[in-house]
C-alpha cells in the first residue's frame, strides 16, 4: 500500500462575481513510503494548494486523499509542515519553539528537554538555544523550524518552498543539511518547489506540474544514487534532468507570465 | 552625571514652564486668584496630602479610571477576537465600531445617569465604553493579521482548535493589542475626571470642580498637578509592562 495517495484530486476557488478559478484538475500521485518526492512549477500552477490539501489545512472538495489508507480529514501530527515563511512564533525562543509540539503529546518535562536539545544539536542551533527568532537570521530561523517539525517525530514531512526565502548560499548549506538528515533519519518527503535544480539535488522523483488547471504533466524518476555532496550537480546526468525538467516547465512558466 | 544630563534634556521644558510661572506669580501683575504661586500650589498638595483628601480622591479615580479600563480591555480584547473569527459577531458589530470611534463616547453620560443614577457604577460605564473603542479596533486588526501558516503549523504540531485562541492568537496580537491599550488609558483617564465633574463626585474631578466653585484657584491647580503626575506614572508603568511582555518583539530591542 502507498504512503500517500492522491486520487483524482480538484478543486478550485470561488471569487465574488467571477467565474470558478480551477486551481487543480484531476491530480493522481502516489508516493511510497521513504520517498522524497518534489512537485515542481511555475506559481500557480497549485503545487502548494496540493501540499494543504494534504495537511488538512485546505478542505478537499472532490476526489480522495489517503494518508497510510485513511482519508485526511485535518491538520495532525503525522503530517510535518515546513513553510516558506518559517511559521515560527516569534513570541517563543528556538527552545519553545521546538518543545511546542512536544508539549501538545503530553511528554514528561524532562524527556521533553532532552528531546529539544537533541533537536536543537542536530540543526546545529547549540548557543541560541534561548535567542528569539527575531534575532536568528533567515537560515537559522528555517533550522529551527525543521528541529521544531521533526522534533514530534512525524510520518511524513511537508516542505512548502522552505528555502525560497534564503539567499542562494544558505540554500545551498540547507540542501546539505536537509540531506544529511534525511540520511540519519529517512523520512517520506513532498517538497514543494519551482527551482528545478532543487528539484533534481534533493528528489528521488519530480513530479511536473502545469498550470490553469494545474495537474501533474509528468513524473521522473532521478537515478542519480546516493547524494554524496554537491558534486554530483556537475555530472552530465545531473544536468541532462535539469534540462529535461526545465523544458518541460518552461512553457508553462512563460504561460504562467502571461 | 550623565545621567543628570540627560535627565534635564528630557525634562528641561517643564522646568522652564515653572520658573515661567514662578516669575509671573513672582513679579507679574496676575493675582493670586487667576493664577496662584508654585509655593502655594505646592502648599496646598502638602496640606491636602496630609489630611488624608487628596490620597483618598486619588485612590477614588484611580479605581474608577482602572476598573473601566480592565472592562475595556477585557471585553474589547474579546470582541476584537471574536470579530476576526466569528462571521456574525463582525456583521452585527463593524457598523456599530465604525460609528462609535470617532463619536464623543461621554455624550452617553446623561443616559447612564438615567440608568444607573449618579453612582460609581455609571461613572465606570461611561469610561469603559469611552476606552472599548481603541482597544477592539487594535484586537481586531491584529487577529485578522495572524498568519495562517502560524495556526496551521501549531495545529499540525498538535495544537486544538480551542488552543489555537490562547496559545497562538493572544501571544501573537499582544503588539497591537498594546498600541489600543496605550492609546485606552489616557481615554480612560479623561473620561473619570469629566464624568466626575458632572456627576460631583468625591473624586479629583469632582474636587476640582468644587474648589472652582469656592474660588479656590490654589486647590484647582494643585489637583491639576496630582492628575498630571498620577496620569503620567500609570502610563510609564503601562509601559514598562509592554516591554516586559513584548521583549521578543523586534521593536523593542532597544
């Protein structure tokens, strides 16, 4: 049985006076267990509508959402969000923040603690343990958010565009530590995103989306083995999937403009 | 000394204000009637404070002005929230906050008097209803202002729906919150002293007007000052508290 499982999912957005907006048409995807899968396209082409429809955060409107068999009927802990904007509470240190989800399961204050500082040293935060979000820059916000998600030990992790947000070096830095993580602890991931090469570092498939309607145009499946470091992006076969997907985005990127 | 220094950049105005009014008591031709010497102003609260009237009318406003504002805040904090969540609660009260902000609130006064007679009951009405306005606009405009992305990642940390209102939205509106409360009190404030001056009642207002009535320039200052003062304590404390509670927030680095 799949993980996750789209099934003929639309759904679209009604604005006061005009015509129905059909955000997605009939989207099927399956995604296995361990998986990290990326969704990739222009803006609106409802990759991220897609991504809070599995969260629970948007009600589905037609067709079927499985996660492990069942239907997703709202948000839950089994289901880890990362967003583009960090989602942090700035009124909550990095330590608060991460221990806010491990409050709600009603761990003991000890196990709780130690479990925040494991957090805390696996994004390499050790030092600003008691800083507030406001005080961290743009990588080391998105960090904590990642300790605070992973931290309730979730099935799955949604990550909705969660670098776009950072200048091209700290990406980079976080494409490794995302990685590395994922060798640690391996964990079925949707990544939302509309940079190709992202896309194709971090993905083991890259499902293609178009736009208006958005639907998945493709699947490709990166055979580019274990990700031993960054490389691997000068091989000739990294880069023939970055023009391939590239390619296969660009028209509707350029539509997308329009 | 530094310090001193810029204690008196702070302050130097006012200090210049009082010699003003030291040398035209002093040398001018203005009598003691229209405008009484610092000395005997000053007198005047020493004698006053001693006698036990002026702590006791203090306290009196004090309580009126703090017990509306705690009404204000409480219930317009609701309210604010509530219009932001709630579809009907907005549709029934926006039209009702859009009327009532820039309206004289203390024109109300008279119906309150009818209702509830010349008591401390329709004096504390009049100034929570006076100091709702600020603070439901400020909770309303900060709860519509949540990021969703912050609700959905607490519910998606575990969070209930009803936890989301103490552990989400109340942290993350207190900035704006605070601008309606700072801007409340001092509405608070005024409300008590005109409510007291109509209603005659034992308070600063009420004594101030009394002390007009009896020519008694000397008492009306005095109370003038003791207002001023008092007005200026609660609100650096009102202050202070914002920055305790707020020290997370980038605008209070300093």
């Amino acid at each position: 049985m799949s993980q996750i499982v789209f099934d003929a999912v639309r759904h679209g957005y009604r604005t006061k006076g005009r015509a129905e907006m059909v955000a997605l048409s009939d989207v099927n995807l399956t995604v296995e267990q361990g998986e990290f899968v990326s969704l990739l396209g222009p803006s609106g082409c409802g990759k991220s509508t897609l991504l809070y429809l599995l969260g629970g955060f948007v009600p589905l409107q037609s067709g079927r959402i499985l996660m492990e068999g069942k239907p997703v009927t709202g948000p839950g802990p089994d289901r880890g969000v990362v967003f583009q904007n960090f989602a942090l509470f700035p009124w909550k240190t990095v330590r608060q923040n991460i221990a806010y989800g491990l409050e709600r399961q009603g761990l003991t204050a000890q196990a709780r603690t130690e479990r925040v500082q494991q957090f805390i040293d696996m994004v390499q935060l050790r030092g600003f343990e008691d800083s507030f979000p406001s005080q961290l820059s743009g990588g080391m916000r998105q960090r904590v958010a990642i300790a605070r998600t992973l931290a309730v030990d979730p099935r799955v992790l949604l990550m909705d565009e969660p670098f776009g947000a950072l200048d091209a070096q700290t990406r980079e830095i976080m494409h490794e530590e995302l990685l590395a993580i994922m060798r640690r602890t391996p964990m079925t991931t949707i990544f939302v995103t509309h940079d190709v090469r992202e896309a194709v570092y971090l993905s083991d498939r890259v499902a293609v989306m178009s736009s208006r309607p958005g639907r998945i145009k493709e699947v490709v499946t990166i055979d580019l083995g274990p990700r031993t470091g960054p490389d691997i992006m000068k091989s000739a076969k990294f880069n023939e999937y970055v023009e391939y997907l590239w390619s296969q985005v660009k028209t509707d990127a350029v539509k997308a403009m329009q | 000394m530094a310090r001193l220094i810029s204690f008196f950049e702070a302050t130097g105005s006012l200090f210049a204000i009082l010699l003003l009014w030291y040398l035209a008591t002093r040398y001018g031709t203005l009598s003691e009637f229209l405008l009484p010497s610092p000395a005997s102003v000053l007198a005047r609260i020493a004698d006053d404070t001693a006698s036990g009237d002026l702590p006791t009318s203090l306290l009196l406003t004090l309580r009126t002005a703090g017990l509306g504002f705690a009404i204000a805040a409480l219930a317009g904090t609701t309210l604010g929230i509530a219009m932001a969540r709630i579809r009907l609660v907005h549709w029934f009260f926006d039209p009702l906050i859009s009327l009532g902000f820039p309206m004289p609130k203390i024109a109300f006064l008279p119906v309150f008097l009818l209702w509830l007679g010349p008591t401390a009951a329709s004096q504390i009405t009049i100034v929570a209803v006076s100091a709702i306005f600020p603070v439901v606009v400020a909770a309303f405009s900060g709860a519509e202002g949540v990021e969703k992305t912050q609700l959905w990642s607490a519910r998606s940390l575990g969070a209930s729906r009803h936890g989301l209102l103490w552990q989400i939205v109340l942290p993350a509106i207190t900035p704006q919150l605070f601008t309606g409360l700072q801007i409340a009190l001092p509405v608070a404030l005024v409300t008590t002293i005109v409510a007291e001056m109509l209603t005659g009642s034992d308070g600063i207002g009420g004594i101030m007007l009394g002390a007009m009535r009896f020519a008694d320039s000397a008492g009306v200052f005095a109370y003038i000052i003791v207002i001023a003062i008092a007005g200026t304590l609660v609100f650096r404390g009102m202050e202070r508290l914002r920055a305790r509670l707020l020290r997370w927030h980038p605008e209070q680095s300093h």
